[in-house]
C-alpha cells in the first residue's frame, strides 16, 4: 500500500496545477494565433491582386480610380506589322465579329444573372477606330465595360 501511495504522490507531482479547462484553451492559443496570422497576410494580399496577361502600353491619365471585382478582360495590342491584335482571356482572337460573338455566348449564358464586367486593356498605339469598335460591342450587349489606364 505504501508503494502506490508514494506513485499516487509522484503523479500528483508531476500533474498539472491548472485546471481542464485551462489546459483546453492552453492548446488552441497558438492554433488561434496562425488564424490570425492568416487572416492578416490574406487581407493584405487581397489588395495586391492585379491582372495578368498580354503586356501592353495603355496611354495615361491624370487621375485614376482602380477597382478589383471578377472581370473578363479584353486586350487590344499592335502588332509589329501595325495591325490590331485582339485577345480574350489572354486568348487570341481573329477579328471583331469573333469577339462579339464570344461576348453574346457569355451573355446568354449568364441569362437571368448578373452580367459579367468587361476590362478592356488597350495599348498605347492602338487606333481610336478599334478601341471605339470594343465599345460599341459591349454597349450593344448591355456589358459593363471599364477601360485600364495609368497614372501619369
């Protein structure tokens, strides 16, 4: 008897003093600190989110006000040859009529829903002739069409 005495005083010793339930909330303090951590490095991430895609030279501004929402983007570049380069979703597309046709397909589909937004990224050396032609086929599909620029 006195053998398990001495081991009942020797768990005690060795046994914590807090009680459960601060044991409990001891092991998920650190757990709640990387959530927090987390939290932190997703929300400042979140404003450093910019498009990628075809690399172009869009002309400037004075001012300049940048919203980040989900988009389609539409770039227009010159080639070396000085024709017009389109691309949708950093896809290459022939011509206009592809264009609008693609854009009609998006709108139909999005039947009853919120229709999608249009970033239309334009290089610097692009004709007011096609930038004005994008704008016309989003006008004609009732798109929301916001248009990339830089500050000078």
């Amino acid at each position: 008897m006195d053998e398990s005495k001495q081991k009942l005083t020797e768990l005690r010793l060795f046994s914590s003093r807090l009680p459960e339930t601060a044991r409990f909330s001891l092991v998920f303090a650190p757990i709640i600190d990387l959530f927090f951590i987390l939290l932190i490095f997703i929300t400042l991430g979140a404003g450093m989110v910019y498009s990628q895609g075809i690399q172009i030279n869009p002309p400037s501004i004075d001012t300049a006000n940048y919203e980040y929402v989900d988009k389609l983007v539409i770039a227009l570049k010159t080639a070396d040859d000085g024709m017009v380069q389109i691309y949708f979703n950093d896809r290459t597309v022939h011509d206009f009529n592809m264009l609008e046709n693609q854009l009609k397909k998006i709108v139909l589909s999005s039947e009853g829903r919120h229709l999608p937004v249009i970033m239309l990224r334009v290089d610097g050396n692009v004709t007011n002739q096609n930038f004005v032609q994008v704008m016309n086929i989003c006008r004609k599909n009732n798109l929301k069409l916001f248009v990339t620029t830089q500050k000078r």
